[in-house]
C-alpha cells in the first residue's frame, strides 16, 4: 500500500464520523444504487424527503449535485461536490469542501470528506461510509445534528432497495 492510500484509509477519532454495516446484496447492487442517478435518488436522502440527483460524473473532479425537496415541487441544495477517486464497484470518495465548479466552498452546516467502500462478506457486502472533517468542532456539529440518524437512516433504505 503506498503512502497516500495508508492515510487516507484510516480513520481519526477525533475528525471522523462512520457507519458501517453489512448489506445482504452483492457488491454490484450497492454500486449500482451509489453510481445510477435513478437509483440514487431513491434512499439517499431519509424519507419522505424527496432526492434529485442534477449531475454524478463518476470520474475524479466530477461533480456530484443533489437536491433536496419536501412537497417535490421545490428544490433545495442538499450537496453540491466532487468526486476525489473512483474504484469501480469498490470505493467512493466525495468532498463538499470543493464546489463542482471546482471553486473552494464553505458548505453548511459542514465541510466533509465522504468515503464509501464496499468489501465482500460471505453474507452479502461489508458496507462502510467514513465521513471526515476538518476539526474536532465540525465533526462534533455533524454529530449533533444528526449524523447517526441521517446516515443509519439512508444506510437502512439502501439495505432495503438492493436486499
């Protein structure tokens, strides 16, 4: 493993947030509901919120924007990123700390490094997000806001669209 691939697969107590869980569906179907914008838009955001995925260039330096809606006739900003890496069907990683224009941003309520990666389990895919920050301060406001609940929440309506 080289050097960069060993820092940035661990993980900081202190900066980051994860869940992690297995998922009784093969690998493909978890990338499949990661990568198709279709797919996408129908667990990743805790219902009955509403998802629209406006662009998922799955390459580095490709944007990756959401939007999010209560009554699906107005849209909000939900995450406007870009795609850092991109192993096919194994691992994700997104930043909101970079607009997709590639302009620095200051998203709110935090900035963050999400990292998905799926592993094979002899019971389906050991599925894990790791989302990191850039201070103790930013990582405790995600916490309080809810971060368990919102990503138990999606990571739950994943299971059950590919199980």
């Amino acid at each position: 493993m080289t050097t960069h691939l060993s820092r940035t697969r661990n993980q900081n107590p202190d900066l980051d947030l994860s869940i992690q869980r297995i998922i009784r569906a093969p690998k493909q179907a978890i990338w499949d509901a990661w990568t198709t914008p279709d797919q996408l838009a129908q667990w990743w955001i805790p219902a009955p919120l509403s998802l629209r995925v406006d662009s998922l260039e799955l390459a580095p330096g490709g944007a990756f924007v959401t939007r999010m809606s209560e009554d699906g006739t107005e849209w909000h900003p939900h995450v406007d990123a870009v795609f850092l890496v991109i192993e096919e069907g194994s691992r994700l990683v997104f930043t909101n700390a970079v607009s997709s224009s590639w302009h620095p941003s200051l998203p709110d309520p935090v900035a963050m490094t999400t990292e998905i990666t799926l592993g094979d389990q002899p019971d389906g895919t050991d599925y894990r997000a790791i989302v990191r920050h850039g201070s103790p301060e930013q990582r405790a406001r995600h916490e309080e806001l809810g971060f368990f609940d919102g990503w138990g929440t999606v990571t739950d309506q994943l299971a059950a669209a590919v199980e």
